[in-house]
C-alpha cells in the first residue's frame, strides 16, 4: 500500500493541522469544561469545506477523498477530541448514507446544505435496547397512505440536540428481524419529532448527546432512504464508514498525548535531571509513538480501500479496534508521564485520557469489532 500523500492531499493537511492549532485548540479547554457544542467552529470548518470533505463538488461537497477526510478527523483529534466527533458522526452517519443510498432526489434536496455545513447531520440506530444487538429495534414505522408514522425513541445520539437532519432506522416488519428495519431521513422540524435528555459524559463534553423521541412522528414516504427492509444492511455499511473516523479520532488524541509528554518531559527537572532523561521515559515514549505510527498506518490503509471502493470492513474495524485500545493505554500513560500536574485540568492529557475512552465504546465497542474481524476469518 502506498501511504505517499499527493501534493493535495499534503497540502489539505498542513490547512487542517493549522486550523486545529489556530482555531480549535485555544477553545478545547473551554468546551470541555463548560459541556459548550462549539457551533462557531463549526460554522467556520463549514467555510473551508470540513464539513463535506470527500462528496463531490455535484452537490456542494470538497471533491476530496476518504484519506483526506481521516486526516481532517486525525488532525482536530490531536487538539480536541469534541470536534473531531462532531465531524465524524455528520459525515460518515448521515451524509455518506443519503450520498451511498440516497435516490437521486434525496440527494440533490438534502446534501448541499449537509455538505456545506450549513445543516447538520445525525445518525439515530441505538436504542436503549438495542446498542450492540441493533437488530432488536423497537422504533415502529408504519406505512399510512403517502406517509410513516414512527414511534420510539433513540438514545446516545451524537449531534443529536444541534442537528437538522437524521437518518433513522426503525421496523416496518417486526415478523422479519433484521430483513424487516428499514431506514429513513427525517428533519428536526417534522411533526411528532423532538429530542430528549441529554447526557453528561466523561468525555468528548463539548459534542451533544441525546435521546430522539418520536411520537406519531409523520415521514413522508419519499424519505424512505434506500428499499423497505434493507435498513440493517446500510446501518452496517454505515457504520463501516464510521468506523473509520473513530479510529481516526482515537489515531488523533493519542498522537497529542505523545506530542504533550514529548513537550513537558523535556521542561520537567526531577532529581536534577530533565524527565527525558530518564530511561523509563525514553521507552515509554518510544512505545507510546510506536502504537500510534501502526495505528496510523491501519486507519489509513482501511481509509485508501474505502476510496478505491474495495472491502473494506474488517480493516475498518481492525483500525478502530487497534486506534481506540492504543489511544486509551497511550493518554493514560501520557498523565502517568505528567504525574501529579496530569491529572489536574492545567494540562490537557487527563482530557484527552477521558475523551479517548469512548472511542472503545460508541460506533461498535472492541467487543464488536473483534466480532466482525473474527466472523471475517471465518471463525464460528
Ligand atoms: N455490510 C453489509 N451487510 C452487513 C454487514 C456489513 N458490514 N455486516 C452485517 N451485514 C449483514 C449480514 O450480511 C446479514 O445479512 P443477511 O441477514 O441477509 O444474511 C445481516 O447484516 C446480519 O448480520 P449478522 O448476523 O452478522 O448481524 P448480527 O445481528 O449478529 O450483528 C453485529 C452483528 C456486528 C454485532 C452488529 O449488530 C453491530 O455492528 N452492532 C454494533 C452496532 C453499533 O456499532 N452501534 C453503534 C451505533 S452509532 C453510535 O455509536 C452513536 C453515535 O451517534 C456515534
């Protein structure tokens, strides 16, 4: 595989890295702390195309490519894991399946201003009852003359409180299990949709998490987003894509932790010598780069195959396995290199440690992704 960065692809990067220094560092504290959604960070990642990365240009995308897309995720990581979820969770859960399995119309209506970031997008499949047994839907959909009626509810719905358009699964034939969800594109502002509690987490507390609630919640039948019954099949494939940016983000926090420990190593003076001195500190941060360089290298690998339209799901699920596990060992091992000053809020690495930790757990836990890539081997 060839990991060469075209002259674009370099040139995309160097602009994220300088908009997350600039830009989204100097507020990461600040959200973190006070649970703030940066909208006026979003609107300005809208104004440099960040928000529509690898869409074509057809209907309002940056005309970029997957890999761009992961570094853009990678880069904001490193300074804020918040707004590289914020990223994540609208491109790769609501644009990528309207722009995957959107009819032509749906496309042209909804995409530009998903794309451009003047919307916002969401992607609801978990249910209080179903998080990792997504197929045991209980959100109804049921057809009545030229419209669904949807009860239910959704919970941990990232962008959900700030988002403007939702792709949602429910079942339009509970007989059939998962050949019976079906997936649709709903609006905030339809009848009978409102959103719920919000949830206050350990990490990532900038980005918004909250229950959907749909009470005889009308969707016109136009909204249905692929065929009736093939719901699971692109909430797979979506979260196939998703997985990605979440290996990406946890790729991102674990190479700021590693940048950070570099820094404050070299400043901290301990038994008159530089932390850096120190042997144990050498190894730990040589290990600590290493684990994030082989991250790298799968996140994006499963990225360039996604671009080239191969399979690419169990390398997906390999690089947010491996990411997510290196990312939370390598910030928790950055607050140990910190000692008593880590794990204070003067130093950035205790949020990191906390933002790492959902990377584990949201878009598939470790758990599922070492079921996909065992199912992939053809281990019963
Ligand atoms: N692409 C296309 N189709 C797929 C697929 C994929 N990647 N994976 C499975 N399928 C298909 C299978 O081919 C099968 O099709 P048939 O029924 O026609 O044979 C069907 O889906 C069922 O497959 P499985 O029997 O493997 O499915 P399962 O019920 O055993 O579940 C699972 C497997 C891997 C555990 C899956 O349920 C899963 O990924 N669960 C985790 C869900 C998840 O990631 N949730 C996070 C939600 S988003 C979020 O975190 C919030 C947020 O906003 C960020």
């Amino acid at each position: 595989m060839d990991f060469h960065l075209t002259n674009e692809q370099q040139m995309l990067r160097k602009m994220y890295r300088e908009f997350a220094e600039n830009e989204v560092k100097p507020l990461a504290e600040e959200i973190d702390e006070e649970e703030r959604f940066p909208m006026e960070t979003v609107e300005k990642m809208a104004k440099l195309g960040m928000m529509g990365i690898y869409f074509p240009k057809e209907y309002g995308g940056a005309g970029g490519d997957v890999l761009s897309y992961a570094m853009c995720v990678e880069e904001l990581a490193k300074v804020c894991g918040t707004t590289a979820v914020i990223v994540s969770a609208h491109t790769s859960l609501c644009c990528a399946p309207i722009f995957e399995h959107g009819t032509e119309e749906q496309k042209r209506k909804y995409l530009p201003d998903l794309l451009s970031g003047k919307k916002i997008g969401a992607f609801g499949l978990t249910e209080p009852n179903a998080g990792t047994d997504a197929s045991g839907q209980q959100t109804l959909a049921v057809l009545e003359g030229d419209h669904y009626v949807l009860n239910g509810s959704k919970c941990f719905i990232t962008n959900g409180n700030v988002a403007d358009t939702f792709v949602v699964f429910a079942m339009t034939d509970k007989s059939k299990g998962n050949h019976g969800i079906s997936a649709f594109i709903v609006e905030k502002d339809f009848p009978g949709f409102s959103t719920g509690k919000h949830e206050k987490k350990m990490g990532i507390r900038g980005s918004s998490t909250c229950d959907l609630i749909f009470e005889d919640c009308i969707v016109p039948k136009e909204n249905l987003l692929g065929k009736e019954g093939k719901g699971f099949k692109i909430a797979m494939q979506t979260l196939d894509g998703g997985r990605i940016g979440i290996a990406a983000q946890a790729l991102g926090l674990g190479e700021g932790a590693v940048n950070e420990a570099v820094k404050y190593t070299q400043e901290r003076v301990q038994f008159g010598k530089r932390l850096s001195q120190f042997q144990n500190t050498q190894f730990q941060l040589a290990d600590m780069h290493t684990r994030m360089q082989a991250a790298q290298y799968l996140v994006y690998a499963a990225a360039m195959k996604k671009q080239n339209h191969e399979d690419y799901s169990m390398d997906a699920s390999m690089a947010k396995l491996f990411a997510a596990e290196a990312a939370s060992d390598v910030t928790r091992r950055a607050v140990q290199l910190f000692g008593g000053y880590g794990y204070t809020r003067e130093y950035p690495v205790e949020r990191m440690m906390r933002d790492a930790k959902i990377t584990e757990i949201y878009e598939g836990t470790s758990e599922v992704q070492r079921m996909v890539i065992s199912s992939r081997l053809g281990v019963k």
